[in-house]
C-alpha cells in the first residue's frame, strides 16, 4: 500500500462514518488517499473529517478547484473505491450518468474500481439495483458484497456495508 495512489469517493449512505475508519488505514498503510464525496455525503460525515485524516483537500463540487477537477483527480489515482456505494451511485456507473463529481470522476478514470454497496435490504433486492450491479461486473468493475445484519433503518437483513477491513483487503488486493 505504500506509496500508492487512491481515490475513495463517498456516496450519501449512513455507512459513510465506516468510510473514515478505512480511509485511517489506509492512509496509516502509506497510501496517499483524495476523498471525493457527493453533497448528500456532506450531510452525514464532514468533509473536515476526511481532510484531517487524509491531509488533503476533499473534493465535493463538480466546479470547484481547476480546469477540468473531475479528470485531474483521476489522472494520478491506480485505484478508485466508493464506499459507500448508494443505489443512487451503482444506476449512476451502471449507465454512465454524470451529474456530480463523483459520477464524473468514475466515468474519466480508467484503472481498477471498486464499489462498496450499502443499502436497505429491500433495496438490494431489487431487480434494477441487481442488473446495475451485474452490468458494473460485466463492465470490469468489482463489488465488495455487502453483508447481513442490522441496518440503520431498524432492520435486518442485506445491505449492510462490508466492514473497513474486509473493503481494505480488497483494495490491496487489486493493486496486487
């Protein structure tokens, strides 16, 4: 991990608060890591968070620092992961939707990516989260299965995003 070049982007689920604790290590691993968040992610960790962990800058506006921020964040990266991955994002990659910076971010980089997924298990069952799903698998993408368990919505089921470690060994693994 060390001295490789990552992005993690941060879609707008409550699993969110599970993205910093990976970031932590792989950052703690010698990795340097550019945080890309969706504005619904803003609402439920603060990109200060990541900034501290990181020490950069978090990019969150489609307009927002250079010319062209969505392919100079790709550019550098080896790897992308987006953790969590919204049922939002997944319809977004799966038909190549780009209308933040995250969405864009996916569609310009051209390495490895990795998704996270997290959701309500009802929403993870669903036939159209499953054929994004299966057309991000056929497009190359790889998906680090959520698990069972309690959800923030007061149930239990699939859905739950894969624990920091588990979305850490995934990474080091594609970069292998």
């Amino acid at each position: 991990m060390k001295d490789r070049e990552l992005l993690i982007g941060v879609s707008g689920g409550i699993a969110a608060y599970k993205t910093a604790v990976l970031v932590s290590r792989l950052v703690q691993a010698g990795a340097g890591v550019t945080v890309v968040m969706t504005r619904s992610a803003t609402r439920l960790v603060g990109p200060k968070t990541f900034e501290a962990l990181t020490g950069r800058p978090v990019a969150a506006r489609t307009f927002g620092r250079g010319a062209h921020p969505h392919i100079e964040l790709a550019r550098p990266a080896e790897l992308l992961c987006v953790a969590p991955a919204t049922a939002n994002i997944l319809a977004k990659a799966a038909v190549g939707l780009a209308d933040d910076l995250l969405s864009t971010v996916l569609l310009s980089f051209d390495g490895p990516t990795l998704f996270a997924p997290a959701m309500n298990a009802q929403m993870w069952q669903k036939p159209t989260v499953r054929r994004n799903v299966a057309q991000l698998r056929a497009d190359g993408a790889f998906l680090i299965e959520p698990g069972e368990g309690y959800l923030s919505c007061g149930e239990t089921g699939a859905g739950r995003m894969a624990e920091p470690e588990a979305i850490f060994q995934a990474i080091a693994s594609a970069l292998a």
